[in-house]
C-alpha cells in the first residue's frame, strides 16, 4: 500500500535538532492537516543535533497516525578542520540517500520541505523510483544568498516536481511553473487556543520573533524602538548563532541607553511557551529588508502566526504580503527606516474591534479542503 511521506528538517522538544522554528511549526501544521483527512503520514527529517553531537537514528511515533524518522546525526568538526567537516558532509549525505532509498517506494506521495541541502538526494532518487513528488517552496534560498549561479541549478530542481504547495501565488509566476498544479499555503492557519491575554501593565507590548539574521529584521524592530515612548516594550524573540545573538545584545544596550521604550530579549520559545508569550503582546512586528531579492515571492510565515495568536500585524508593505489573503488585515509601512517602523506602530489603535482569529480560521478551513484535492488527483 503506498504511503504518504514528509521530508524535511524537523525536530521537538525531546528531539532536539539543528531546526528552523518556523519551518517546524509549518511542518507541524501541514502533518496535522494531512492527518485531519485520514492518512497517515510519515516524516523523515535528516537535521543534525544542535551542539554537534553524534546521536543514533531515531523513530518516534508523534501521534496514532504520524511517525517521525530522524536520521543519525555526525558528530561536526570544527570549522578549523576542513578535511574532517568535508568527509563527515559526505558521510550524511551517503547516509540520508541509502534510508530514503530504503523507505521510498514506487507509488509513494512524497511531501518535500523545500531545501539546498536535500536537491541532490532527490535528484538522484527521482532516477530510480516512481513517486508523487510534492514541492513545498517558501522561498528561492539562492535569492538570499544572492547567488546567480545557485539560483540556476535551484530552479531546474524545483520544476521537475509533480506538484507544489507555494507561500504565495507571486512564486507559480517566478517559476513559471506551466500546467502542474498547486496550492498556496503561506503559513500556518490554525487558530491557537487562547491560554494567555495580553499585558494589562500600562504598556503596549510590541513582539519580533523570528531570526536574528540582520537581513531578516530583528535589528529594525529594536531601532525603531528609538521612536517610540515609555509607553512601549519591544521583545525580541529569536535565533541565531553566536555572533548575531552578540550583535543584537550590543545593539539593545545602545539602544536603551537612546529611548525611553523598553527593551528586551526574551530567548528563543517554542511550543506552548511561545505561543503564551505571544499572546501576552499586543503587536506583532514583520520587519524584513525589503529590498531584499527573496522578498519578491517569500511570504512571511510570521506574519500568521502572531494573527493566529490575535496579534495586530505592523508589515512592510511589499506584494507578496499586500496580495496575500491576509493583505488588508495589515498596518503597513513602505520606507523601511526605523522612523517609518514606529510611525506604523503608533498607528495601531487596540481600541478598535480586531478578530484575527476569525479570519485565519477560514483560510484553514479552505487550506486541508485544498490539500486533500492535492494529494487524491
């Protein structure tokens, strides 16, 4: 009996991997929906352990009708080490394609959070197998890297899937994807259950979560902070390396030294303690460069998730968001200096009606009807 596969870089609390949280959050909704139509699933994440640690392979049932595989992670070598890091990428690589040679069959769907890291296993196991391949895109990863080259051989692989689950109808025109068909799902539309209200202190409590990448906007929701009154609290929720998270930390001791808004950086939460902390703020911050190539056809995947969560959105304002299903729920800024960031924060008044909810709920609705026709025809 074939079966329904997801590939991606995956991991939990108790298995903790070298993750994205945000693509983890999306890999939980898109799980949980396929599982809300009947099937089963079964993820295969191939993301090393987050200190570098050797740990065996793993399977883990995540629920009665999805199974988590998480492949052997390689013990990592110090950049200082060329030859070891090579020999150890080549050993993961090797290892990642002989277990999805083993669990792939011929008339599997198989599910693909798009990845640089995954291209050449599937390339290579497309030759030998005969699967339904399902792309999910979120963005074109050379575009951030700036890298024409790359940008190539990234696109020749993304058409030769079968279909496609994309962040935003601007990225079906990018690829110029001809007579395959696809669903847009630029994040996750779930309503969280409401376990905590927002701050009743007096203040406005303004939240960025995300990456610490400078390109990405941490470091304008704190500079805009300069703009704003002791009326306001900026938290910077986030990830990142070493060297960004000193960046950052240097950048609010500035800046707190220059305005009267309060700043903090609050870790970096998953799950339910990151769902409870949102919902404690008022306003949830989309702050990327977007000037940025990437921004031309990645949505977000922020931006649902602080509406999920009853946040009103302050947004830069760029297509791939304005024509999004959640466009006019925004209160957008077009300059992106930190002047313009805080005059759109000012601009939210809590004292209107707002139902987020409501509006991601429906979009939900729409999304698992759109997935279930994905995955029959």
């Amino acid at each position: 009996m074939s079966k329904i596969i997801y590939i991606g870089h995956y991991g939990n609390k108790k298995h903790s991997r070298n993750t994205s949280p945000a693509g983890v959050t999306l890999m939980d909704y898109i799980s949980n929906s396929i599982n809300s139509l009947g099937y089963d699933l079964t993820i295969y994440s191939p993301a090393q352990s987050e200190d570098g640690s050797k740990i065996d392979k793993t399977v883990v049932k995540l629920n009665e009708k999805t199974t988590a595989i998480f492949m052997k992670c390689f013990k990592r070598y110090s950049r200082k080490n060329i030859p070891m890091r090579f020999i150890q990428k080549f050993r993961r690589e090797r290892c990642m394609e002989k277990e999805l040679e083993a669990l792939i069959e011929n008339g599997d769907t198989v599910i693909v959070y798009h990845s640089l890291a995954l291209m050449n296993a599937l390339t290579k196991l497309r030759k030998r197998k005969s699967f339904k391949f399902i792309l999910q895109v979120a963005e074109i990863y050379a575009d951030v890297l700036e890298d024409e080259k790359l940008r190539k051989k990234e696109i020749d692989f993304i058409k030769t899937a079968d279909k496609y689950i994309l962040s935003t109808d601007l990225l079906e025109k990018e690829l110029n994807i001809i007579n395959k068909e696809y669903i847009v799902c630029s994040g996750t539309y779930k309503v969280e259950e409401t376990t905590n209200k927002p701050k009743d202190d007096g203040k406005i409590h303004v939240v960025y979560a995300g990456t610490l990448d400078p390109t990405k906007g941490a470091y304008s929701a704190v500079e805009a902070s300069r703009h704003l009154s002791e009326k306001y609290h900026v938290h910077i929720l986030g990830f990142g390396n070493d060297q960004q998270k000193s960046q950052l930390f240097e950048l609010i001791e500035k800046t707190k030294k220059e305005t009267n808004c309060t700043i903090t950086y609050d870790g970096c939460l998953q799950g339910e303690s990151f769902r409870s902390f949102l919902q404690g703020c008022h306003v949830g911050l989309s702050t990327q460069n977007p000037n940025g190539a990437y921004n031309g056809t990645s949505f977000p995947s922020k931006i649902l998730v602080y509406l999920a969560n009853g946040l009103r959105v302050v947004s830069v304002k760029i297509p791939a968001i304005e024509k999004s299903p959640v466009g006019q729920a925004m209160f957008y800024y077009e300059v992106a200096t930190p002047e313009e960031i805080a005059k759109a924060i000012l601009k939210v008044d809590l004292s209107q009606p707002y139902d987020s909810r409501a509006l991601i709920d429906g979009l939900n609705t729409d999304l698992i009807s759109s997935i279930d026709k994905l995955l029959k025809e």
